[in-house]
C-alpha cells in the first residue's frame, strides 16, 4: 500500500552557515551533511554507531553523526571538519596533526579531530587519560594510535592561550 | 543504511507524545537520544511507522537533589550525568555515566531511554537495581510511580504500556555508610559490556549490615544474586566471605555464549569483577574517594 511519508522542513547553521531544507524523517545527519550539503569530509565508516568516522560537533557536544536523524538536529549549531580552516588557514588540531603524522589513510581523521576539539573545549590541559577517554570513540585502524596521542598533545599545547 | 520510511511527530511536552502515541497506535514509538533506536532501525530489526520525537520537550533533562533523593529528568543524558556535581553525590551513578560507549554516544543516549529500552546489556538497570529507584512513569490515564524492581519483566521489555513513558528517575540517597562500586568489562569503548557488576554495602565497623549485588549482561535481565549478599550480610568480610560472594554469582549468572565470550568465561568474569567491586565498595562505605571506570580487554 503506498504511503505517503511527509517530509520534514528543518533549519540548521553548518560551520556558520544557516541551511533551510525539506527532509525525509528517515535521513540521517551525515547524509544531509554528504548528500545534502555536499561536505564530504565528514565519513561514513561502519555505519552502526562504532567507529566514530563520522563525528561531528552538534551543539557543543560531539556527535556520531550516522546515529542522529537530520529532523533532530533542527535548529542545530553543527561543526564538521570544514569549519575547522578559517581564511585558508589549518586550524592548530589540524595543523597538530600534520605535524605529528597523527594520520595515515585519513579516513578516521575528520572525525578524531572533531573530537579532539571538543576534549580542547573543555578540558585546554589534558592527560593522556583524559585524550584516551575521549578518543575512545574514535577507531583507526592505519597508525596504532601513537601519533595520534601525539597530535592530541601538540594540538592542545598550541591551542592554549588561542 | 537507512530505516523503513517513517511518519515524524515532534512533541512540545511528554502529555502530548502520550496522547500522539496513543492516536497513532501500536506502530508508533518514542523517540528519545536515539542511540539504541537508531542502530535498530538502521539494521530494521525495529521498524516503527511512527516516531514521536521527545527531544525537543523543554525542560524534561534535568538533576535535582530533593530532601533524602536524587531526581533525573528521562531525557537527561549519560555526559550530564557524569559531569554533574549533584549526581556525584552517588559515585556509583558516576561510574556508570562515565562509562556507558563513548563520548559521542554518551551525548546524545538519555537515562529514561536507555532504561525503556530495558536492553539485557544496559548499564543504568544494573547500577539502579542496587538503589532505591523509583520510576515516574507518565501515560494516557496519567501518573504513576513504579519501583525500578519489577519494572523489567524480560529482554526489550518492561511493564511500561505501549503508550506509557519513564518522565523521571528518582534515586534515594544511601545512608551513611553506604557505598557503591559498579564495574563493567568491555572488549572496546562502543560495544557493550561482556558483563558488569554492581554493589551496594552498608557497613557497620567491618561488618556487613546489608548488600545488594546484580550482574548485568548475563542473563535475559538484570541478574540479583541473592547468594552472593547472603554471603556478605551480617559478616566480617574477609577473604572466606569474598570467595562465597564469588562462587554464589558464578552459579546466578546466566550467561550466553556469543562473540564476546563463553558461558564459563563469563561466569569466571562475573565473579571476578564482583572481588573488585566489593573492595571498591567497602572503601566508598569507609569514606574513601574511589576513581572507577568500565575496564577494557
């Protein structure tokens, strides 16, 4: 029997810009953000709420972003990792990991550096335990993870004082 | 992936996600966090035509200390929890928030969420199951007040009617003396735990005055074991008591062979998370600041 599923008008600011769209209930945040939006930085990795590729900032917080539906982000302040440059400039995460080789295929990075700028948000001095609790989230599956603590640690030294 | 297509209803006040939910029928669902929903609907084990969305009720997240309870709002999230100084005032409320997946899912999964959602590997209806918790459910006819035991009945299931929800958690502060440990062992942050273990001691000197003791993620529900507390109550504990407690959950615990481990292996976990736990627990009841986290594999 056909049905009709009616679409859902929302309203959303996307790295300081504000988006007005008509959306299925069933759409999902990272496909508005791919398919929508065209910000394809933000990855598609497992799919089911594990690996973190597709973090985002919604609201302050970090987000799995597969795991959110686009109606529930209406009204959303969103960051993805093409919020992060500002004036061709690489923010200091990016630049942090850049530097420390915290990236090998990069297709986790996007979203460990969405959630490395949450952990800076909050917390501008943290522990090893403290980057390791908050990249739990987050799998990489090139580097072992070393570098990535490394870039985490640099980022946060030259974020202090920002 | 996507989910089967779906009719999308976004409530202003949870009167009116019980009324929608009523009209809409037994197709329809509550939408809170969405961290458990989602994924099951993604995989279309859970295909509901409806959704009523809770996300946007205001005011429906909060914490509240009220004379001798704690109050939690159903849509509060794991993260507020764990970074509340008033929920901190029960640290084994802390180490159940701070442990649960991950930071992303921690900031979008709610506490009333994941206790409906009754899932048999959920971390909150273990901890809880050691306090004194009382749910505040809202339906059609109005309130009530249900105790959080017997509220689950079964795997995915709980005695909530279909267009009936959690509105408020309240747990009743310990007395002095008390304390809490709950460990929950993961192979990684995401998934959900092999098996946990929550413990709540009222001490009197060294001896044991009560204890209450559930195993979580060994059984179709929140396991009591009632031989393990009957082992600790009214005893010194010493190191003949802890290997009682132990052997006591080995037998209670249920488990079922999967991915994350075997019968055997789960129940030699149980019991050893329990030790742990028990320590953790008598140093909270002396007064002592005890850090806990989920371990890791």
């Amino acid at each position: 029997m056909p049905d009709i599923f009616e679409k859902v008008a929302i309203q959303l600011k996307v790295n300081g810009k504000t988006h007005s769209l008509t959306v299925e209930p069933r759409m999902l945040l990272v496909e508005l953000l791919r398919e929508a939006l065209d910000l394809t930085g933000t990855h598609v990795g497992c799919d089911t709420t594990y690996c973190g590729a597709c973090t985002v900032i919604m609201n302050g917080a970090a987000v799995k972003s597969c795991t959110v539906f686009a109606v529930q982000a209406d009204g959303a302040e969103i960051t993805t990792v093409e919020g992060l440059e500002k004036d061709g400039k690489l923010h200091p995460i990016q630049q942090a990991f850049g530097d420390s080789f915290g990236l090998q295929c990069g297709y986790c990075t996007p979203g460990l550096m969405l959630s490395t700028l949450q952990l800076l948000s909050k917390n501008q001095q943290p522990s090893d335990k403290d980057i390791r609790k908050a990249i739990a989230g987050n799998t990489c599956r090139c580097t072992g993870y070393q570098n990535i603590f490394k870039a985490i640690q640099l980022a946060a030294q030259n974020t202090k004082g920002a | 992936m996507y989910p089967r297509p779906f009719h999308y209803h976004r409530a202003s006040s949870l009167r009116e996600a019980v009324t929608m939910l009523s009209q809409l029928g037994e197709d329809a669902r509550f939408l809170a966090g969405g961290q458990s929903l989602i994924p099951l609907m993604k995989l279309r084990f859970s295909n509901p035509s409806h959704l009523v969305d809770l996300s946007f009720v205001p005011g429906a997240a909060y914490i509240k200390q009220e004379r001798s309870a704690l109050h939690f709002g159903a849509l509060t999230r794991h993260s507020e929890i764990e970074n509340s100084a008033t929920a901190a005032m029960l640290p084994v409320l802390h180490d159940c928030a701070a442990g649960i997946a991950d930071v992303q899912v921690r900031n979008r999964g709610t506490i009333g969420g994941s206790l409906a959602e009754a899932d048999p590997s959920g971390d909150w209806a273990t901890v809880l199951l050691t306090q004194e918790t009382e749910l505040r459910c809202l339906g059609p006819s109005g309130e009530r007040t249900v105790p959080l035991r017997g509220f689950i009945t079964d795997a995915y299931t709980t005695v909530l009617g279909h267009d009936e929800l959690i509105q408020e958690v309240i747990v009743r502060i310990p007395p002095p003396g008390s304390g809490g440990a709950y460990l929950a062992f993961k192979r990684s942050a995401p998934v959900y735990p092999t098996a946990s273990v929550a413990v709540q001691l009222t001490m009197d000197g060294g001896v044991c005055k009560d204890a209450v003791i559930t195993l979580g993620c060994v059984g179709l529900t929140v396991v009591r074991s009632e031989g393990s507390e009957a082992a600790l109550r009214g005893h010194e504990i010493d190191d003949k008591a802890i290997a009682a407690a132990m052997e006591a959950a080995r037998a209670a615990a249920d488990p079922q062979a999967d991915m994350r481990g075997s019968v055997e292996y789960k129940r030699v976990l149980v019991a050893a998370l329990l030790k742990r736990a028990i320590e953790i627990a008598m140093r909270r009841a002396r007064g002592e600041q005890v850090e806990v986290s989920h371990i890791y594999a």
